[in-house]
C-alpha cells in the first residue's frame, strides 16, 4: 500500500511581463499548486510552462485553473496542459479577455460559482468574484483554511482596477460578499507578492 503524503501547497514564483492597454510592465507571479505526492492542481501558469513542470516532479495534474485572463496569469497555460495533459479552466466571462492573448487556443472548460474541484481528496470551491476582470475568481479550499485570489485581494486590499474589463465598484462588493465572509484566519495566496489573512484585510475595503 502506497503513502500519498500530505496535502500541501507550493509556490513557484515566475517572471515575465503584463500588458494591456497598450502599456507593458515587468512582473513577477505567484504560481500556486495544491495536492500531494501523486496529483497536484495549478493556479495560474504564469510565464514559465518549464519551470511550473519542473516543480510539478512527475505528478498527475489534474487542472490548470486560470483565476482570470490577463495575459501574465494566462501566458503559459496552453504549453503547460500540453506537457501534462490537463485541462485549462476559465470563467466565461473572460473569454474575450483570453482571446487577446490566445486567438487560436481556448480554454478547455469552465469555472462557475460554486463548482466543486478536487484534487489529493480535497475540495476547492469556486467563488466568481468579478471586478478585476468579469471573470475573476477565487478558490477556496476549506479543509487547508486558505483560499487562492489571484489578483481580486491583496496584502493591502483590493487588487487593481481602472483599466479595460475592470471595475472599482464590482471588486469591492465581490470582496464584501464573497472574500471577507470566510472565517478571518483564512490564508489568502495571492497571484503577486506576500499571502496575508482575510482578518487583516477586512479594514482594507471599504464599507458598502
């Protein structure tokens, strides 16, 4: 009989760039994988498909969930779900988004408000969380007390608006709504920079 392991997470930092608008600035993005020693789920290939398969180490992937569509969250997708065979995920609402940058390649199926993803035994619940872009969402894994952003909340607050597919607004009452209602020891990985707590965040959006 075989040991799995525990379920963890990983991180793999990668580096490229983000445009839209017509702008183009450096960064780097936290990629995320979530199970054990025999399958893994990832969040966000960002940049670098060798690098994100290098610390997959063989294991079953199970999904390539893109938390939204901008191209430094989306970049590798296609050459990862190539190297591991898994399915790339997307909300619908940003497929316009995706299409930007991959006009030939669509998602391979997608993510709604309350579906289910599993994977090491785990659930990860997808929360649509719309305001960084339409179709930005989290996922929450009640079972590691943690949940996965992308770029709707920070250390520090929100994420950004202002540019096209965004609105202020929309990503303060998806936070409101969606984000700070989970119980405040809750972990949050974000898509850039340091994790913080759903507790510490809570002064950092603004009331209704």
């Amino acid at each position: 009989m075989s040991v799995r392991g525990a379920v963890r997470v990983e991180r793999v930092v990668t580096s490229g760039t983000f445009s839209l608008d017509g702008e183009t600035f450096g960064v780097d993005n936290n990629v995320w994988l979530i199970g054990d020693d025999e399958e893994v789920l990832v969040v966000d290939a960002a940049h670098d498909a060798a690098a994100i398969h290098r610390a997959v180490a063989g294991r079953r992937v199970t999904a390539v969930v893109c938390t939204h569509a901008h191209d430094d969250h989306i970049d590798a997708a296609p050459a990862l779900s190539a190297l591991t065979d898994a399915p790339v995920l997307l909300h619908p609402d940003d497929n316009e988004l995706w299409s930007l940058t991959h006009p030939d390649r669509a998602p391979d199926g997608e993510l709604a408000d309350g579906r289910t993803l599993t994977v090491a035994g785990i659930a990860l619940r997808v929360l649509h969380t719309p305001g960084h872009t339409w179709g930005s969402c989290s996922l929450h894994a009640p079972s590691l007390s943690t949940v996965f952003t992308g770029d709707t909340l920070f250390h520090g607050g929100p994420g950004a608006t202002g540019r096209s597919y965004s609105d202020r607004p929309a990503i303060e009452a998806s936070l409101r709504a969606r984000l700070l209602t989970l119980p405040g020891t809750t972990v949050v990985h974000t898509g850039h920079g340091q994790d913080t707590t759903i507790a510490a965040e809570r002064p950092n959006v603004p009331a209704a």
